[in-house]
C-alpha cells in the first residue's frame, strides 16, 4: 500500500488596513526625511479604548457589545472622527482609520487630531429602540474619554445624524444643569434641529465632487457626458452622483452591500435615491437596470471609479482590469498598496482619500464651531465655505505633486505629516 501526501498550498493573508496605512506612513516619512523621533510618536496611537457594554434587548434579554474608540495624535488639537457599526470592525482597522483621520484633519489644515471608533455589530439586526439603548449605552460608557475639546465622534459606516443626536443627548445629560449646553459640540453630524449644520449631510460627498472637479480643471477635462460608477449608495455615494449629475456626468454602474446594477445609458440619480428609501435601502429591481455580478463591478466601462463603500476594496486582482482613468476614493482607504502599485503603472490616476473625502470634517469643523460659538449659518454659506477650504488643499496638493513630481498620495501625506513635525519641533516633547 502506497501512501501519498497531498501538498496543500496556503494562500498568503490579504493585507489589512493597518498594513495599508503603516506602508504609506513609511514611505511618505521616507520621502520627507521625517524626523525620526517624531516618527516613533506617529507611528503609535495615543489611547486605545475596548469596551465591552451590556445592553437589554426588547426581548428582555441582555446581549454584551464590544465597542472601541481610538486616539492616534492630538498635537493639532481635539481628536476628530466617526464611529461605525459594522460586524467587520476589529481594533486594527479602528487603528488605521484613526491615524487616516490624523493625516485628513492635518492635510485640511483643521485644528484636530485623528481618532476612530465604533461597535463590532450589524445594525440591521437590531430595532430602533434596541440601536437607541445600545448608542446611549456605549456613550456612558466611553465617559470622559469623549468631549468637545477632547475628542469629537462624527457618523460613519452604518451611523447617522440620529445617532448623533442620541450621543449628545447622553452626554450633555451627564453634565450638571448649568453646564449642559455647552457641551452641545461633543459631536458633529447632529439634526440641524439639534445643532447640526446645514448642509453636513452632503458635505463628504460634496467634497468628492469637488475634488474630481478641480483634478478635471486642471487636466482640461470636460466632465460634462463622462461615465462614472460608485461604490456604496449611502451619504457619500448619492450626493456624490447627485453634484456629478448635474454638471452632465452619466451614472452606469451602482454597487451597494445587496447587489450590482448597471445601465450603460445611464441611471437617474434622484430616482434611483428615491427607490431606495421604498425599498429597504436596496438599488437592487431599480427600473430599466440589469444586475450585474458584483465581482465584475470595478471592470465596467467608464471614466471615473467612486469607491464609496469600505476599505481594502480595489485589490491587487482587480487593479488590472479597471477601466476608468480616475479613482476618487470616497471611502476610507479602499485602494491596496499593491493595487495602487499596478494603477500607477498603469497611468491611471487617484484622487487620495485623505484628500477626496475630507468634505466631511470640514463640514464638522464649521458645526463644532457653530455651536462652540453660538451662531448660525445658512446652507449657501456653508457650502461656499466648504469649496473655498477644499479648492485650497486640492491646489496646493496638486500643485506641490507637480513641483515634486509625486503621486498625490504620497504629496498630500507629505504635507499632512510636515504640519504636524512642524507643531512637535516648535513645542518641544515633555518632560
């Protein structure tokens, strides 16, 4: 009897976000000959918080949640960024975004510092009272390691203004009577009746179209009649498709987490937005689209790719087979380094994260300050005052990669990165 041995080849891990963000941290500190001990700082988070809360269900039962919130820097100030709900969250992808949000704040010149957080959970699961219980629970919870000078959560992934409302709620309640509106600003995204900002719903996706619209000027691109796709038809993919739309772009292909459609004549964006509040959120039986596989998705026939979902998206597998001539990366890292290796090689070019939806905290900026200093702002203000931010920093992004003849990637890391040396070599590190 003859035994063989059957060889198993293993395939290599994929690379996470933590990688992602640790490879692009050392190539830009590389580059700009970053002081090497302010690179030991930035290359660690601040505070790393799990918390692990228990909360009754409707049912009567108690489940146990695990939340995080993690503070990379706070040399510019106040830690700044969202919080998902998401059954992937893990504390290394929380750490990635944190120290993403950190370069973002910098590169926009706001006076934060980056942080993440969120609940390792699937929000559909769970009713609307269940999700109330399970916010306000998680905001108790979290303490004083949250605050309007300390550290300010904003919606992310599976988050909303509602949920904002409910954190500041809880917050300011812990407060003694007196001191309780001033606490108004612990977080950004609120209902513009509860101190929200005008217009802060559109402002991430806003800055996604603005960023495309000054890379387009710049290249004398029309964008008028040029195709484009999006990832994710949440926040930042509708608005984005919604200011798209109107300057003559052409909206083929949709992909969101219950499938793929298509139309290569073109989808309706307001219609298409309107089918899904009637249809559970879902694009999917949309009129006149076909559904299409959705590992075929980053290989449509187009000009402009719009990830707008989460990270590790555009892979090293399907880098090759993109058509579009630009990436404008609405989510939080969905490029691979790998990936992004290939694209370049391959001439085509990526509007990067940091600065394509960085829309978002300048739109928080202007809420925090709006209730830090007791004003109101109306929409056309607020949205005059986030293009004035966003045409600066894509100008000087741009211009500064043409001069050094680099990515904007590694440019705007650059810049984020030599504005935060900058405040630790005129501060000194205590003691």
């Amino acid at each position: 009897m003859t035994l063989t041995k059957k060889i198993i080849k293993k395939e290599a891990p994929k690379q996470g976000m933590l990688q992602n963000v640790m490879q692009q941290f050392e190539a830009a500190a590389e580059r700009m000959n970053l002081n090497p001990n302010i690179k030991k700082i930035l290359a660690v988070t601040n505070n790393e918080l799990i918390i692990h809360f228990p909360v009754r269900m409707d049912n009567g039962e108690v489940e146990i949640f695990k939340g995080y919130r993690v503070q990379h820097n706070n040399a510019l100030g106040p830690y700044k960024g969202g919080l998902r709900y998401h059954p992937t969250i893990d504390i290394d992808s929380v750490k990635a975004l944190a120290m993403w949000m950190t370069w973002k704040t910098s590169l926009a010149g706001l006076p934060y510092g980056g942080a993440k957080g969120g609940i390792e959970m699937d929000p559909k699961n769970y009713s609307i009272s269940e999700l109330e219980r399970i916010t306000r629970r998680f905001t108790y919870a979290l303490g004083d390691n949250i605050g309007p000078e300390h550290d300010i959560p904003a919606p992310d992934v599976n988050t909303n203004a509602q949920t904002m409302a409910w954190i500041a709620d809880t917050y300011m309640s812990t407060k003694a009577p007196s001191e309780r509106s001033k606490n108004q600003h612990v977080v950004t995204g609120k209902p513009v009746g509860s101190g929200g900002l005008e217009g802060r719903d559109r402002a991430t996706g806003f800055g996604v179209f603005l960023t495309i619209k000054y890379w387009s000027e710049y290249k004398n691109i029309d964008l008028n009649g040029k195709s484009f796709i999006v990832q994710g038809f949440g926040n930042v993919g509708y608005w984005a498709s919604h200011f798209l739309q109107e300057v003559g772009a052409k909206l083929v292909g949709v992909q969101d987490a219950f499938g793929t459609i298509v139309n290569p004549n073109g989808l309706e964006v307001e219609s298409l937005f309107n089918y899904t509040t009637t249809n559970d959120g879902s694009i999917l039986g949309f009129p006149g689209s076909e559904v299409l596989d959705k590992d075929l998705f980053f290989e449509l026939d187009c000009d402009i790719c719009i990830p707008a979902a989460l990270g590790n998206q555009i892979t090293e597998d399907r880098a090759g087979k993109i058509k579009a001539f630009l990436i404008a990366e609405g989510a939080n890292g969905p490029t691979t380094v790998e990936a992004e290796a290939i694209l370049k090689e391959r001439g085509i070019e990526i509007i990067p994260d940091i600065l394509c939806n960085s829309g978002g905290v300048v739109g928080s900026y202007f809420e925090w300050l709006q209730n830090r200093n007791g004003e109101l702002w109306a929409l056309d203000e607020i949205m005059v005052r986030i293009d004035k931010r966003i045409k600066e920093v894509f100008k000087k992004v741009y211009e500064t990669s043409q001069i050094k003849d680099l990515d904007m990637r590694s440019t705007a890391y650059i810049i984020a990165i030599e504005r935060i040396e900058r405040a630790y070599i005129q501060r000194g590190i205590f003691p």
